[in-house]
C-alpha cells in the first residue's frame, strides 16, 4: 500500500479515488496474508491487521507532510 501510495503521490496530491483504488487494492494482500487462516482466526485477525495498515499509512503519509 505505502509502495503505490509513494508512486501516486509523486506528481501532487493523491485523489480521493486514487487514494480508494490504493486501499481497494491493499485490501487484496491483506485477505491473501490470512488466508492460510481458519475462518473464525481470520475474522478475529483482521482488526488488528487493519490498524497496523492504517498506523503505517498515517505514519508515512505525516512524514512526508512534514
């Protein structure tokens, strides 16, 4: 996610629906990650690795801010 959100970023600031497209397709590695998971496991994994996500992104995204 932080990889594309980089890339989208270089030119200006991220677009809304760019900045969706990047989620929507973070999400992807995310459900792949828990895959290997039983069910009930990943349903109670996938808050957790949401907020790690979500944590990175703010982190990378207020240090480039500045």
């Amino acid at each position: 996610m932080l990889t594309e959100y980089r890339l989208q970023s270089q030119p200006g600031p991220v677009t809304d629906k760019a900045l969706e497209q990047i989620i929507f397709r973070a999400s992807l590695g995310i459900m792949q990650s828990l895959a290997p998971y039983p069910a009930a496991q990943r349903v109670a994994l996938l808050p957790s690795v949401v907020r790690f996500m979500l944590a990175a992104f703010l982190e990378e995204t207020a240090a480039k801010e500045g």
